[in-house]
C-alpha cells in the first residue's frame, strides 16, 4: 500500500482537515466516488471538484466523507477561483488514504477512475493501492432496465428508482449520496431474491404464488396504509389467508396435473 503525502509547502497551506476517523479506517471500505470536470480544462481532463463517501462493505454504514472544490490547474486568466477552493494536491492526498486498499464504486467507475489516476499524475503523485475489481453502479442496476423498472441506466433514473428526492445544482458529494442510496435498495432486493432462489422447487411454487396474489391485491387495492380509516390487523390478515387459500388450490390443481401426466 502507498502512503500518499501532499508536499511539504502545500501541506503548510493547506493543512488536512482533522476528522475522528482518520485513523480508525482500516477495514476495506466501499468508497463511493465521483469528481466533475473543470470546463477550463476539459483537453486536460482536470477537476474542479470530488467526493468520496466510505461505507462498511456489510453493512453500508458511512464511515466518513469528504467533498473539496478544487484551484484550476489551466493558465486561464479571464475567471476568478471558486471560493474555499484548494490545491489538487491536497485534495487527492485526502482522497487517497480514504480509498487506499478499498474497493471503488461509482457510475461509470472506470472513467471516473481513470481522471483520478490522471490528476495524481499531473499532481505528482501516486495514486493509491485499491482493490482489483470495481462496482459500477449502471452495471449492477442493469436488470432494473431489463424489467422496465427504470427508463434508463443514468444516475438520475436510478436515484428517482431507490426514492431520492430530485436535487437541483447537484454537487459531486450530492452524486456520491444518491450512488450509496441506489446500493442501499439493490442490496436490500439482493436479500430478498436470496431468500426466495434459496427455496426448494416446491417451496419456490408456494412463494411464487403467493407474490403473484399480492401483486394481483395491490394493483386492484393499493398498498396497504394504516391512516387509511380501514381495520388493517384484520383485512390484512384475511387478505393473507386468502392468498393461502389461492396457494392451496393452485397446487392441488398442479399434483392432478402431475398425476394425469404420470398415468
């Protein structure tokens, strides 16, 4: 693993902001990344600005972000600096003991990466020593369009899709966040289809059907609300015994038909 320090004058300058868990981000975290181009310096591919959140890789806890606006790295003279912006150095000096051994997560990682390994180049730096596999967000969502879920595998349909709420002017930390949030409900769907692949062919029979009602129940009714004036406890539960019901005589109706097949 490389130790990434901003050089010695910079550090002076701009000296790291202290945060309680500096020291304490050993495990492997998941850092969820996304950085924006400078429009004065799109032939370089330079950045005006990043984010980084990490998260636990079980659980998706955050463990710690960080966000910075960066100085411009072009010879334009005809724009004034962003205010509170630093030097790339010491932005991607705080960046790389973050990701450092990592795993990294972005929408369309490997381009975001790829800036990334640019910028510490052109800062003088290494980049950091990260895991060999990376998560794409797009990638991982892809059978959310499959299924006519989203309409497109951009940020904002996925972000919409996992209920953030629209966000005018989104900044890169912003990004990060709804990237972390659409991980959130992918993992939590990953569980329940976990759940429901594990079943035994029988088993996956009564599930299927039972979803099948429930679905069939909610198109017709609506989700189920409790402020809605109805005695929920009760038709909830008659609603459930009757998907049993339709269970029930769904696999009588299949062991005829096994049977009819077998003679």
């Amino acid at each position: 693993m490389l130790a990434i320090e901003a050089p010695a004058h910079l550090a002076a300058a701009c000296p790291p902001r202290s945060l309680p868990g500096k020291q304490q981000l050993t495990e492997r975290v998941l850092a969820f990344i996304e950085v924006k181009l400078d429009e004065h310096d799109l032939l370089q591919l330079g950045i005006c600005e990043l984010a980084v959140i990490c998260c636990n890789p079980t659980t998706l806890k955050v463990l710690d972000e960080y966000s910075a606006r960066i100085e411009s790295q072009c010879d334009a003279t005809d724009f004034e600096p962003c205010d509170g912006s630093i030097p790339l150095a010491h932005a991607l000096s705080e960046l790389s003991w973050r990701v450092r051994g990592g795993m990294i997560v972005g929408h369309q990682i490997n381009a975001t990466w790829a800036v990334l390994e640019r910028a510490f180049r052109r800062a003088g730096l290494d980049a950091p020593h990260i895991q060999e596999h990376r998560v794409d967000v797009a990638s991982i969502a892809w059978p959310l369009l499959a299924q006519g879920e989203v309409e497109s595998l951009s940020l904002t349909s996925l972000a919409a899709w996992s209920g953030c709420p629209p966000q005018p002017g989104l900044t890169c930390l912003t990004q990060a966040r709804q990237m972390l949030e659409v991980a959130r409900v992918m993992n939590k769907r990953a569980e329940a289809g976990r759940r429901v692949m594990g079943l035994v062919a029988d088993e996956r029979q009564i599930a299927d059907s039972l979803l099948g009602r429930l679905e069939q129940g909610r198109s017709v009714y609506g989700p189920w609300r409790v402020e809605d004036g109805r005695d929920y406890p009760s038709e909830a539960y008659e609603e459930v015994l009757d998907a049993l019901h339709y269970v029930a005589a769904k696999l009588v109706q299949l062991n005829r038909r096994e049977s009819e097949v077998r003679s």
